[in-house]
C-alpha cells in the first residue's frame, strides 16, 4: 500500500497539564478533533471560572474538521464543549451516558440544535479518508471509549482514560479482546493517557470500593452521608445497593448529584426500588437508622452540600452526633486544605468520619490504571510509534519509560507539548516522523459570559488590585484660570481602613494639593506630567509609612 | 498546702488551627505568655503577609505579663515575636540557637533594645508565684524545651513539639528521666501538642533520613541540589557529612539557608572543615562531581531557590541533566500543587529527582511524635488534667482519645479554642475546673508594615476588585446650570480588554450620558441619586453582557 498523504497528530490541551483534553487527529485536509476538555484555574488567575483550549487553529481550518469525538462524560473531556460549539458547530459524537451529560451542559448555556450522535463501541464511522472505530474500555465513569482511527498512512489508537478493572461492579468489563485484535492488526501510533504513571502496581477494582461501602453503612446506627463524585455511577449504584440492603431510604443533595443521578436512571445507568428517593427535608423527619445522603462536595468545595452541613449551613437538613459521614475520594491536588476543613467541620459536629483511599479505609480507588496496567495496554497495542497524552510531564516522561520496558523503540516516542504536531508520512514501508511544526495553543479563560477577553494585563490588574487595592485621586481644573476648582479627593478600596489612615490621608491630599498647584504655576502644563507627579509623591509616601503598592490612579478633569 | 488563688490557662493561639502559637498561664496577678508564632494566611486573604495572634488581652493585662517564654525557633512559635514586642516590651527567654534566630528577626525589623535572656534546659526562673524550669525535648530543629510551671495551684506542663527520637543525629536525646521525675511529683495539667495524633505509630528517627541522604550522595554522579526547611539544622548537618564523605564542596542559595547556616556555625550546632563553603558562582565553575548546593524551596515557595533552578531563573547556577535534586521534605497540606509545578521543571530539565517521604525514598521523617509518643509524654507525665493542643479539632479530639486511653480520666479532658480560659482553684484538696470565661482572641493580619489596619471590609473589597475589577465612572457637574462639564468618563482596571469592549463602553457611555441629563432635569437634584443611577445601569448592563459584576464607583464632581 502506497501513501503520500500526511498523518499529523497534535494535542491542543491535556499535555504538560492535567485537564482541557484536546487531541486532534489529522489526514491530508481532513480531521477529527477527540474531547473538548475544561480545567479549573489555579488560584492566581483572578475570577476565572474556567480554562478551555484555544481552539484558533481549528477555527483557521473550519472547513477541515469533520467531527468531535468525546471519550466519556468527565469534565476534562467535555467542559468546554458549548463554548466550543458556539464558535464551530460541528457534529459530536459520543456514547449515551456521555450524550446525556453533554445535553446538560448544552441546556444551561441554551445552545440551539447541536447536532450529536449517540454511538457504541460496535458503531463504525467515516469521515473522508478517516475511519472510526472503537473499543470499551473501563474508567470512574460508565460508557468510556477508546478510538482507533485508520487512515491510509496507517492506524492511529487513543485510548480515552482507562483503567482494567476486570471485575468492575457495573458489569462493563474493557474489551481486551478487540484491543488484541486492533494490536495485532497493526497499530501506527499510540496515544495512552499517563495519569497514573508514577504509581506502580494496577489499580484495586471498584468492587473493593463497594464492599467497604456496605460494610459502613452495616455498621452505621444513625444517618449516613456519603460524598464522592456524582459522575462515578458505579459507585452511585454501590451506594444505593448498600442502602437498599440496610432499609435505608435516599437523599440527594447538590445540583451535579441531583442532575447526574437523573440522567443515569433515566438512561438505565443506576436502578432502585420504586418510592427510594427522597426530599431532603423528609430525610429530617425520618428515623435517623432509615435515611441515607448521597452529596457533592467531597473535594471540600465551598458552596457545595458536604462544606454547607460541616459547617451547618444547610437549610433542610443538619449532621447530628454519631450520624456517620463517609468521603468516598481523595482529595485532587490543591483541594487539600479545603477538604481538611470540612474534614474539621465534621469532627466537631461530633461525626464518625470515614475517610481517604488506601487500604485502611478503602472508601476510594483510582479511575485511572497503575503502571502494570499502562504496560498491558501498551502490550495489547504492540505500537510502532508511541505519544504518551493526559498528564502533566514528569507523568508523560514515566509512560515514556515504560513503554521502553515493554519494547517501544526509544527514539519512536514522542513527548508532545499543547500545539506541537507529530507528523507522519510514509513511503513505500519507511515511516518518515518529523516532530517540527507548531500550531497555536493555550488556555482560553472563561470569565462570565466573556470567552479569551480577560488576558494577561486584565489579569496582572486584578492581582494589583488585590495585592494592596486602589487609590484614586481626582482633582478638577481649570486650565484658563490656572486653578485647582476641585479636590483634590482621595477615594481608596481595599487599600486600608480608612479610619486608622485618616493622618496619613490627610497629609497626602496636602502634599498632592501642593505638588498641584506648584504645578499649575509652571510655564508648561501637560496631563501626564500632574499625572506623574502624583503617582510618585503618594507612591513614596504610602511606601514609605505601610510598606504597600496599592494601584494609584490620578484622574484630572480640565473643565 | 491551701490555695485560693486561680490559676487560669488559655490560648491566643494554635488550637483549632495549625500556627501562630500562643498561650497563658496565669496565677491571679502574674501571667506568662509562651510562645509567639506566625502563620501563614490562606489565599482569600487577599494581600496579607503574616497572620500573628491578636494580643488585646495582654496589652488590656499589660501590668500583669512577666516574661515570654519560648519553646523553640520555628516561624510558628517566633514569628509574631517583633509585632509583639514593638506593642508590649517584655523580657524574652529562649536557648541559644533560638535565640539566634530571634534576632535575625528582630535585626530586619530594626528592634532596639529587646531584652533576650539565654535559658538552657537546666535553667529554672522565678516570676512571683510562678516558678519556671524546663526540659529537652527534640524535635525538627535543635534546643527544644518543654515548660514546667510550677503555681500555688499546682504543676502546669507545657510540652512544647516534640518527638521521642531516641538517636537523634545529633545528640540532643529527650530527657525523659527528668520527665518522669517531673511526672512523679505530680502534673495538674498538662498542655501536650497535637500535631501527629491521627498518625499511628512512633515517628522515625531523624537518623534514618541521615544515612538516605548519605546513599543518595554516594549514588550521585554530577551535582547534588538538595531542599529542605532551613531551620531543620539536624538534616543540615546531615547533608554536610554526606557532601564531606563524598568530597562535595557546598554552595548555599536563599536566604534563610544562608542565615541560618551562619547562626548555627557561629554558635557551635553545625560543624564543616575550613573552605568547604562555595559561592553559587564557583559552584558552576566547577567540577559537577565536586558540587552538592542546599537551598530553599522545598515547599514550592515561587520566589525560592528550588523554584528559581526548576524553571531556569536562577541567576548563577543551572540544572543539568542527571543532576540529582533531593527535596528532602513533604509538602504541608496547601502546597501540593506548587511542589508539583516545581518537580515538573525538574525533570523537564533532565534532573533525576528524589522527593517524598516514607519508606520507599525515606528523605524526610516528621518532628512531631506520632500516637504512641503522645501516649508516652502523657504516660510520663500522669496529669490529672489535660489541654491538647497544637493542632486543628479533628487533632485535638484524636488527642483526647489517646489520653482516655492512657487513664486520663474523660471529664478531666478540656478542648479550648482560641481565647477559652480554663480556671483551676483548688480549696483544700478539691480542684474546681471551669471553662466558661472568653478573652477576645483572633487573627491579626499583618500587610506590608501595617498592623492590624486590614480588616474584613478592606479584604473584601479586595476580593472584589480581585474577582472583576473595576469600573469607574466620573462626571463634573455644574450644579447652578444643570449642565455637565466633563464626562462621564469611564475607567477600568481589572475588567474587560478594553479593545475587546470598546462597543459595551461606548453603550455605557451613552446611557449613563442619558441618565444624568434626565437627573439634572429634575427638580431635586441629590448626588447620591445620580450615583445610584450610575451603579443600576452599569451593573445591570454589564452583567447582562459579560455575566461579571466589578466594583462600579461613580464618582460626581460639581463645580
């Protein structure tokens, strides 16, 4: 087989990160984009909602992209789908919990007729020269995919997020027979997600999770209340079997809960007895040994349910001694501190607390596969070329690692960062793999409804800001007379409590109304030099006496 | 022995919180203060540099306060030290290399005069009733001292930190013979840290991490960059025997490894042979065999060593690959992330990285006992009554348990927060405990060379103008014509590209234009009407467009 086309793959997000998947797949002029990914800002960007890819290369090639492909429902996959379907209204495809939780999305932002297209791992698509097909693969979230695609050059493999649970509680086992197959018919290049890299061994099966999950909520005499991600159905269903078995009804508590759980038994994801569900405020009413809550918040978010009854402030129902709260999660990095807060709300509400991963409470296993697990995926696919995706680099450099333990040719893998494309071209049987070209790539922030119109000097301003406030000066003159007519007025926000400042405030406004009219009685007068003038004489004085840089704005009216 | 006196025991300081350690003991008129720490704020604090103990209750007790007594030279027992003594000038006790670090302290913030007084374990003080002597304990940093004081009342304990290492690296054993002497004479009360009570078994000994850092000097072909906490003067020591084993010469970056180092060699607790310390610039000069360099950053502090070497900023020395870097430490829960950014750099840059603590790399060990320590310093001890502290609830409530545990009687267990008294006075020899006095107790937050002059008003308006900007609008009115002179003008910081709102601003403009014009029609003109009007119309538009609400400030001139 002759081929004198391109291959060319590229993440667009998820790479040197962990979050905003994005990965593009490209064949002469056509393409697929898989995921469309969200992240959480990290506390320095100032009233950020949300990161999502820069899609500017996919608009720029509008006309070349034929479908979004999303792998499974999580937030780093689909987060930034209705911002990207407000800027490039292509078709997504996706498995039906996916869809369901993607149409949730869609709602919200009232996104008119996307078109979206329900598939299975059996579902086989053509977009051009670009065939699709897929494999089941298990994961946190029911319904995951990984997507093989063939193209003249050869097959490309992504794996989605993955783990090999072989006895998941849910009964979707990954299919490691067609993954056998789709390796031994050959694969090109592999894409394999790296999250798990640094940990060895494989990961424990949901199972185990389930079974600590029923041995609770046996031993529990009072309430329950049991945090984890509403996403992780499996372990929904374990918690409502648990429940089930003890008499207990249930109560949901926080809007992702309320919503997920809806979509899932809607779509036969999650089943329970008939009448099991119940309002939060019956949950007060009832027997304290015959109620279960199922809540958000176990990553110690502030506004979320399980924050909002550690510290008391929820309005219909409310943790009472010897109720028992269990936190079926670990916390991701950075969430730590919030989640040791709750943690602390709870204790002192008097809660048996259960906790934390691991063997000694074991209330929480990964979604993503360990090493060992990493090695069999690799073994399956028996990949030419290798691009380890999903992790931030120390992660990405470990699969790489990896992949050599089990036979990857080192100089055949390739660590890519956001926008760096790996292009590939065959000839006769000689693969020509260039890793030179770049495309745009970066973080879009999401402020409001604003998308990518708060960048670097908006950001560098409210770090100001909040650093040490404003101090603003407004003085009025007239430029015929020669005369201060008004101010000048010292406004301040955030700056300091005026009360205690009130000498200082006072002096600055005599020595700028000095530097003003010294000023005003020189030969040339411009703005920009009172401007200055009072920029420097407050900067030097705030300095001097509180050690602080509030933003100092002079605004000087001439009428 | 009859006593009517009152004993009284409290904290400003470090319980339900881990910092900024202070607590009372108070016999009727005579009170001690121990310790006087620091703490970092949490991010929400917008600008805050320090958190230190609010000290109302002393400066109310001015009169009454004998001494500060300090246990150890750790930023959480020291580090309000300055702001206190600016506001009430007492004498200081603490051992030498505490002292040593006190005044680095208070030589930066220009102190005259403090009274510093050196104390050894073996040194007993007498203030009125109040009859102090000490012992050694260890912990992460050398010349650490548990508090007796002894009272009409009976016998106070206060534990300082501690673990029970029983070979340490350098020397300095607990002595706890004379803690089961003091124990044997009888201990009323005893206030005992928290820090490690949820950690079962006995913390390891600091020699362990010795004999890790030694194989990793030994393994290491090129240059060795090892982080850990300066003040952490054991593992210094450490480091230097491994760098001398392996013929390193040491090069020492940020600040207070360097301070450090230099009290601690000129007052005897670090001992290295003659020129064996380099600059960072020979260290690039030479041989990459012949270098170990010990720095800052272990905590992924942004402006630190490590941080500056991960990313390439360092001025003076650079990563090569196959340098090892050793973050001798763990991260403190809320800089997770930042650690994580820094590995990253690392091993972009090629180093081969060794981090964490537990067996598996061993480079740091805790200095804080675990449960079978606590149960041994309150076996020793045999209180008959007993105050956790050190430690955020969930601790302190672990703490109790431990005690129960060892026969500490249940209703003999007090939980104080911040400014709770607990009042003894013994009749004969009945004791009446009760905990129902408050002292006012709280965070003062230290910005820049302010004290106290930030409060929840100015940090939220920090948070604020941190979440959206702000949004200005000023306008010069003639109030005897009706007109407007000038404006309205609108200036944004924080807020919006401009360029990519130009549209919206010219809208606003108008609009606003529009109202005062109509306002000035009126026939009652007060400014806080056009101001109202100016915010509505504003807020409103601006929240329907962009979905963000920035601080909006009408500011009305009139001439």
């Amino acid at each position: 087989m002759e081929s004198e086309g391109r291959l060319s793959v590229l993440a667009l997000g998820g790479v040197f990160e962990i979050g905003k998947n994005m990965y593009v797949v490209q064949y002469n002029d056509n393409l697929i984009v898989i995921d469309c990914g969200s992240k959480f800002p990290v506390e320095s960007l100032l009233g950020i909602d949300l990161i999502i890819p820069d899609i500017g290369f996919l608009l720029q090639n509008k006309h070349k992209v034929s479908a979004l492909v999303i792998t499974h429902g999580h937030e780093d996959h689909i987060g930034g789908i209705p911002y990207f379907l407000k800027q490039l209204n292509i078709p997504v495809y996706a498995t039906k919990l996916t869809l369901g939780l993607i149409e949730l999305k869609l709602k919200e932002h009232r996104l008119k007729k996307p078109e979206l297209y329900e598939i299975t791992p059996a579902s086989e698509l053509a977009f051009g020269e670009l065939k699709l097909s897929f494999f089941r693969t298990n994961h946190s979230i029911p319904d995951c995919l990984g997507i093989v695609i063939d193209t003249p050059a050869g097959r490309v493999v992504h794996t989605g997020d993955f783990k090999f649970d072989l006895s998941p509680s849910n009964g979707q086992v990954p299919d490691i027979h067609k993954m056998a197959r789709i390796g031994e018919e050959g694969v090109l290049l592999l894409l394999s997600e790296s999250t798990n890299a640094e940990r060895s061994g494989f990961t424990p099966s949901e199972r185990l999770v389930g079974e600590k999950i029923m041995e609770a909520f046996q031993k529990a005499d009072y309430r329950i209340f049991l945090s984890t991600f509403a996403s992780n159905v499996s372990r929904l269903q374990q918690v409502i079997d648990a429940a089930v078995h003890t008499h207990r009804k249930l109560a949901l508590l926080g809007r992702s809960m309320i919503n997920v759980v809806k979509v899932a038994l809607e779509q036969g994801y999650l089943s329970m007895p008939e009448g099991m569900l119940i309002e939060a405020k019956e949950a007060s009413e009832l027997p304290r040994e015959a109620v279960a809550v199922l809540c958000t918040g176990s990553q110690g978010e502030s506004m979320a349910a399980l924050s909002r009854l550690a510290s008391g402030r929820h309005p219909h129902i409310e943790i009472l001694p010897q109720d028992t709260v269990i936190l079926a999660s670990s916390p991701i990095p950075g969430n730590e501190r919030n989640v040791a807060a709750v943690l602390d709300g709870l204790y002192l509400r008097g809660a048996n607390v259960i906790h934390g991963s691991g063997s000694a409470t074991g209330m929480h296993v990964s979604g993503h596969g360990s090493q060992e697990e990493l090695k069999l995926m690799l073994s399956l696919m028996k990949p030419r070329y290798f691009v380890p995706i999903h992790g931030e680099y120390r992660m990405l450099a470990q699969h790489k690692k990896l992949a050599e333990s089990v036979g990857v040719d080192s100089g055949n893998i390739y660590i890519l960062r956001n926008g760096d494309v790996l292009d590939v071209v065959r000839e006769n049987n000689r693969y020509d793999v260039t890793q030179s070209r770049k495309v745009a790539a970066g973080n879009t922030l999401v402020d409001g409804l604003g998308i990518g119109d708060v960048g670097s000097v908006v950001l560098r301003d409210r770090r100001h800001l909040a650093e040490d406030g404003i101090f603003i000066v407004v003085a009025t003159l007239s430029s015929n007379e020669r005369s201060l007519l008004s101010g000048p007025d010292i406004i301040t926000r955030g700056f300091v409590h005026v009360k205690e400042a009130e000498a200082l405030l006072s002096e600055l406004n005599e020595k700028i109304k000095a530097d003003i009219l010294t000023l005003l009685d020189a030969e040339h007068r411009e703005w920009s030099v009172f401007k200055h003038k009072i920029r420097e004489t407050s900067a030097r004085l705030i300095f001097t006496r509180l050690g602080r840089r509030p933003m100092i704005l002079p605004v000087i009216i001439e009428v």
